[in-house]
C-alpha cells in the first residue's frame, strides 16, 4: 500500500492504486481466514509432504465451495 505524505491525504492516483492493491489483497487472504478461522488449521504437524499437501489441498477446495456456498444453493 502507498501511504500518503505527513500531514495531507493521499494523491488520487495513490489512492486508486490502493484500491486496486486491497482488491486483490482481498480474493487472495479470504481462502486463508476460511480455512483458520473455520476449520481450524492453525498449525501444521509434519507427517510427509504428500499428505501435508493432500489435506492442503482438500482444506483449500472446500474453502472454495464454501466461499460460494450461496450461488451453489441457488
């Protein structure tokens, strides 16, 4: 993020770069709060890279159904 100068606001065209930045920000770390927050996954115990990556992958996917758990039931 561009921060503005000491004491004024920001520049129009940092402020839209900003927005831009945040908007992607947003698609990107939304999966992750899904997948600590409702499940649980904090920390992850060593138990070989083929199934630390299996259950990743499995936790990402239904993070995915769940962030469009409504238009799927429509």
């Amino acid at each position: 993020m561009r921060k503005a100068p000491k004491g004024s606001g920001p520049h129009p065209t940092d402020a839209r770069v900003n927005r831009i930045i945040a908007m992607v920000r947003a698609k990107v770390e939304h999966p992750f709060r899904v997948i600590k927050r409702r499940f649980g996954y904090m920390k992850t115990r060593y138990r070989g890279l083929a199934k630390n990556r299996a259950q990743l992958f499995t936790l990402f996917a239904l993070g995915n159904l769940f962030l469009v758990r409504r238009g799927l039931m429509a």
